[in-house]
C-alpha cells in the first residue's frame, strides 16, 4: 500500500462529518470554547450614547479658547443636563456628553481659578466617543458555527446578551492500549513499563474542544478486552478515539477488533510524524485509530480527527494560519513524506528563525512541548539555512 497525502485522507475523511442538530442554551459564562448554534445580532448600540473618552472639560467647541464657568459636573453612570450656554461640564471618562457639547478637553490642559476654568481651542468630537462606534443595531457579533473566545463572550455581553444557543457537545471516548501502559498517580514504573502520555494529551484535546470525554480507559494487548470496550464505548460515545495498535505488528489488535464489529479504512499517510491512520465505525459508531507514538498520535488527532469532530459537532473549521519564517536550520536531505517538524522562533521581524526542538522523534513529547509552532516541508524538498518556511503556530494546529 502507498503513501496517501493528507489533503487526500483529510478530504475523504471530512466528507463523513455531517453535523448533529442537537443544539443547548447556556451562560455566557458557560460558552468558552463552544461553537455557536445561530448568528446573534446586536439589538442595541455600543455605546450606547456620546460619552467622553477623557477626564476633561465638555464644551461647545464655539465657545473655547476662553475661561469658563464650570456649571455641572457629570461622573460616570450620571444623567448630564443640558449645557448651559456659554459653560463648561466637568466630565470623566465613560460619561455621557450633555446636549450643546461637542468637545471634550483634557484636564491637562485645562487652567483652574476657582469655580471657572481656562481652555484651549477644541475641534468638534474631539475625545468623543460616539453612539454606535463599537456596534450598530442590527450589527452580527458572531456566526453560526463559529467558536467562542474570550473576546467574542466579552462582545456578546456588551450588547446585554446572557446566555446562547450553542451545539450540544459530542461526546468522543478516549481509550488506548498497550500492556506496557502504566497509569500517572499508579506507583512507580516496573520494568518495560512507561507512563500513559496519550489518554491524557488527547483528553486536554478533545476537552479543549468545548467536548465531553467518556473514558474508555487502558486496555491491555488482548483481543477479546479490546472488542468488548470497543463495544461498550461505542454504545455510550459519539465517535472512538484510540491510541496504539494500528499498525501491523503481532500486538496490534485494534484494527482487527473494530474490522469484527464494523468497517474501516487504513491509510499510511504521507506525514511524518503520524504513519498510520485508521478510520471507520465500530457498531455505527465512527471511530479514528491514531498511532501510538505520542507526537504521532498528538498531531494526527490536530490534524485529521480535530477537523471532523468540529465539523460533525456543527462547527466550521478554519484553516490553520501559516507564517513565512525563516530557517535556522539545515534539512540536507529530502524526505519521502510531508513532514511537520517542531519548531522554536528567535528574533523578530526579516531576523526571526525557526530553530528544530531537537529530536523530532515521534517519541519525544519534548519535541512539541518546547515548541512554538511547526514547520511545514513539502515531500521532497530540502531546507537551507534562510530558507523561507511555513510554520503553523502550535495554539492553532
Ligand atoms: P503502538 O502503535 O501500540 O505500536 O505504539 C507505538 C509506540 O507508542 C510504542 O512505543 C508504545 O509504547 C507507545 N505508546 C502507545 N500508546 C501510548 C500511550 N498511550 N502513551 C504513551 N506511549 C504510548
Ligand atoms: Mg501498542
């Protein structure tokens, strides 16, 4: 069997997600990291009127320079009266302008002789921020499908919005495998043991995904305990996640458990890390078979299963952003597969470089701990020093 493209594999795999109507209405303060349900508008202006962008003075702009009687003083939160003609308003920043100012002057700049005031010339609107500058009525604040940061929650709130409609979320079963697996906070290791890294990189993962994660567990290398949580978690959980066992080896007893109860599809994938992918449904339920390999299992699950749970959840996914950066490094040899080497950045600017994390190994979760993003390279191209790269961030893979 060949080596598929990801672009290739990515294409086949997401034509299967078709998203879940089953939607909730939650807090704001709920919401980090859930996908929207429905476009939201605004209803309101922001702000909702002219307030002042400064402690100052407000004024008609006619009226200054000159000295002024100071004939009210407007605090944030406060209702102003009309401006008296020929005065000046004390006002603070966040205040709403009385009717007849059109300018605010900055303390600073202001002279003060007892219940009067010397100001400078003013522009019109000057420190002045006007009704709807942020958002109009009718303005859209979100999209449906679109993921909710911090600063989008923060923009729902100030339109006085509480709560959204959002996807309800997936419920994805994390279950890996391999007899030499020792769990954290179990003791020490014995000989020929290692610590389980992947069920708890790929339950941050999926967690970090606004999804609820059913805990298949570790499953030693046996046949039959494999098929039978297979079987259990595919009756409680959206879509299988597992790690290890898929590829050819004697102990590898995952692909031919789910083939027993299902179907699925294989693909040695032209990227490096991450070989072997399996995909396919175990009972109906769709399941991805990730490699072993921490970094390998780490960067399929970003790159091949991430899109497909966002999409069949009801999310739009978003390509990863690249960024033109230089090489600090030399890759003398071409490589057969696309490969996404972990990356440092140096410097700034034309002298940023992108220095390797050391081993890149897909064994070595340092490798990707250490790194800022990853550097892209096409099959069969070498890198000198100062070449240009494409190097996704790692908060976006
Ligand atoms: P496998 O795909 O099962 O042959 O595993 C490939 C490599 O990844 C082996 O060195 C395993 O020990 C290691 N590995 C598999 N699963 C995990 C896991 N959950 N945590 C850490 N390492 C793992
Ligand atoms: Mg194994």
């Amino acid at each position: 069997m060949g080596l598929t493209p990801l672009s290739e594999a990515l294409e086949r795999i997401l034509a299967t997600a078709v998203a879940h109507p089953e939607r909730e209405q939650v807090s704001l303060n709920a919401a980090i990291g859930r996908y929207c349900a429905e476009a939201v508008n605004a209803s309101i202006a922001v702000p909702p009127a002219d307030n002042s962008a400064m402690d100052g003075y407000a004024v008609a702009s006619g009226d200054v320079p000159g000295t002024l009687t100071i004939s009210q003083r407007v605090p944030a939160g406060s209702t102003p009266a009309a401006l008296a003609a020929g005065t000046a308003a004390r006002i603070f920043t966040g205040a709403e302008i009385p009717t007849g100012a059109d300018a605010v002057i900055l303390q600073e700049d202001a002279t003060l002789a007892s219940d009067r005031v010397s100001l400078p010339a003013a522009q019109p609107g000057q420190h002045i921020r006007r009704r709807g500058d942020d958002i109009q009525p009718g303005d859209q604040l979100v999209a449906e499908g679109q993921r909710l940061r911090a600063q989008d929650i923060g923009l729902l709130a100030s339109v006085g919005i509480d709560t959204i409609s959002v996807f309800a979320p997936l419920n994805v079963a994390v279950l890996t495998t391999g007899d030499e697996l020792r769990e954290p906070g179990s003791g020490a290791l014995a000989s020929g043991q290692i610590y389980n890294s992947n069920r708890f990189s790929l339950t941050a993962q999926i967690r970090a995904l606004g999804m609820t994660v059913v805990d298949g567990g570790n499953l030693p290398d046996d046949p039959e305990q494999i098929g039978d949580a297979l079987e259990r978690v595919a009756e409680a959980a959206d879509c299988i996640v597992t790690a290890g066992g898929v590829s050819v080896g004697e102990e590898d007893h995952v692909r031919g458990q789910i083939e027993e109860r299902g179907a699925l599809d294989v693909w040695k994938l032209a990227i490096k890390p991450g070989k072997p992918l399996a995909f396919g449904q175990v009972c109906g339920t769709p399941i991805f078979g990730l490699p072993g390999n921490p970094v390998s299992a780490f960067v399929t699950f970003a790159l091949v299963a991430k899109p497909w749970l966002i999409r069949r959840q009801g999310g739009v996914v978003v390509p990863s952003p690249r960024f033109p950066v230089k090489a600090g490094f030399a890759l003398p040899r071409p490589g057969t597969r696309e490969e996404f080497l972990r990356v440092t950045l140096s410097g700034a600017g034309e002298a940023m470089r992108a220095h390797l994390t050391g081993s890149q190994s897909s064994a070595v979760m340092t490798s990707l701990s250490e790194a800022d993003g990853v550097a892209v390279i096409a099959p069969g191209t070498t890198v000198a020093e100062g070449d240009w790269l494409e190097v996704i961030p790692l908060s976006a893979l």
